[in-house]
C-alpha cells in the first residue's frame, strides 16, 4: 500500500512538471524550425549573411529565450580578450575560457564557437533554447549568449571540477586524483537523474544524443551537470515509437539500432549511459587505438571478458 501511494504521489508531481514544460519545448521546436532555412538563402556577401543570421537569431530568442544576451566587448573584458592563460579547454566546437561577468557578478565559462567548426546557427540556437527553458539540477546552467556578427558564444556557470573525462583518463596530464568510489557512485546517479529530467519529465520528451563523459560536468563537490545540447533531439510524440533522423553523436557511444537505422529513442540516451559507466569502472577509453586490436573497443572488449 505504502508502495503503491507513493507512485500515486511521483505520478501527480510528474504530471504537473510536466503540463509546465509542455508550451516551451513546443517553442524550442518552433523557433527551431524557423531557422532551417538559413542554409538556403542566397546573400551577395558574407557580412550580409552574417547581419541577416544574427538578426533572426536576435529575433526568435526575444520571446523564446530567457538568458541574458551579452555583448562581444563585455564577453571579451569578462575573459581578458580571450586570453590563453583563461582557456579551460577545446574541441572540435571551439574554446572554453575562464571568466568574470559583472552582471551578475560571477565567475562563468565562456564557449567561444569555431567559425568553422562542428556547430552551425541551427546547433547553436537549439543549445541556447534547450538551455533556457529546461531546468534541473542536473543540468548545467546558462548564464547567457552572444550573437554578434558572425560570434556564436554560449555562457555558462563555471564548474570548478572541469569534466568527468578529467578524472577518468590521462589524470597525470590533468594533475588529478583517481575518483574514489563513493564520488563515481554519486556522478552516476546524478547523470541519470539528468536524463531522466530530459526522458520523463519535458513533455514532449528531449533526446539528448550526446552523453559522454566529457559532456557531464563537475561543480566544487563533484554534483554532475549535463552540458553541450546542441545535438538535442525532441523525442517521438503521438503514440510514435521513434523519430527518424541523420546519425549524429561520437562514435563508440552511439547505440547501434541507432547508428545503423537512425531511429533515435530515447533508450539511444541510456545505451551511452551504459558506455559512461563502463568507463567510470574501468577507467579505460570507450575507443582506445593504443590497446590490442581485440581490446580497442572498450564494449566489444567487456562483453568478450564477462563472456569467458
């Protein structure tokens, strides 16, 4: 009886967040559908094209998004010009830089995007929606933007303890302590509530699509936060099963219907759950060409051990 009052309870709350959630996921998908055309139009010059980009930006986040909008000179103060001794780190998106905003007055880490990188417009503004409308603990917080020109920067909350990929891997170059046990337990079941918040409560549900390790991110007493939404997916709606779309994510976490079919669920999310946690035991990469060739792919080679 106890059990069965307390799902009761779980299911009203449930249905509450997630009646609150419904109008603004429906707006992250219209706002997203706005800019598919950006790649489409013709412009006589570059600088054209980049106005014309920022302006609709500009204008679908006006009544769509929540987070401050931030000025190029003010992000450029904040971080001493983008100095290289603020840089926390880079990837194929851009660099991250160390921060100081005065309003509100706050350390933040600042992504600046790679003109030419992986993320493009559409990327950008769904991670800065996605960001903006849906708020757990367990995902990280979105201080602001800024959309000058052809700037595509994204604010943060600063977490102290970088990423957990620094504390699995290569922890002699990052000058990092093994993780003890109790700690991987409780970024673990922080990650998943994460998903969870992602997977149960937004309505429609939100495919995050890119959960690894260098994505969950680790405040001063190593809470974890979901980050980088740029690849975010709305999940099926309408008694649909899956949604249907180009295989996007880092290879060795992807799960394989998915990589091979391109129907997206939201089991693809918990699949590379799996993968991270595989990592946080073994302390070994996912993909780790420096092994022998049977022990390369850290799944492969798991389900090959555990076999025996």
């Amino acid at each position: 009886m106890k059990i069965n009052c307390l799902f009761c309870c779980m299911s009203h709350r449930r249905f509450n967040r997630r009646s609150s959630s419904r109008q603004s996921i429906k707006d992250c998908i219209d706002a997203k559908n706005n800019i598919t055309t950006f790649d489409n139009i013709s412009f006589k010059t570059d600088s054209s094209r980049r106005r014309y980009i920022s302006e609709e930006i500009a204008k679908l986040g006006k009544g769509n998004i929540s987070a401050h909008i931030f000025t190029f000179r003010e992000l450029c103060v904040a971080t001493k010009n983008f100095n290289p001794d603020n840089q926390l780190g880079e990837g194929g998106f851009g660099r991250v830089y160390k921060g100081q905003i005065e309003t509100p007055e706050q350390v933040v880490a600042v992504k600046q995007l790679d003109r030419n990188g992986y993320q493009g417009n559409r990327e950008f503004l769904v991670e800065v929606m996605m960001l903006s409308l849906l708020h757990h603990q367990n995902l990280v917080n979105l201080v602001g933007y800024c959309a000058d020109g052809d700037q595509r920067i994204l604010v943060y909350e600063y977490m102290q303890n970088g990423s957990l990929e620094d504390h699995l891997l290569e922890l002699a170059r990052n000058k990092k302590k093994p993780l003890d046990w109790d700690t991987r337990m409780k970024v673990a079941a922080g990650a998943a509530r994460g998903l969870e918040y992602l997977h149960e409560t937004a309505d429609p549900p939100v495919i995050y699509r890119d959960f690894k390790a260098s994505n969950i991110l680790l405040d001063e007493e190593f809470n974890p936060k979901l980050s980088d939404f740029g690849l975010a997916k709305v999940g099926p709606t309408g008694g649909e099963t899956h949604v249907s779309t180009r295989v996007m994510g880092t290879y060795g976490y992807c799960a394989p219907e998915y990589a091979l079919t391109g129907q997206l669920t939201v089991k693809s999310d918990v699949y590379s759950f799996g993968v991270v946690f595989l990592e946080m035991i073994t302390g070994r990469r996912v993909i780790d060409t420096t092994k022998p060739t049977e022990e390369q792919n850290l799944v492969t080679w798991v389900r090959k051990s555990s076999s025996i």
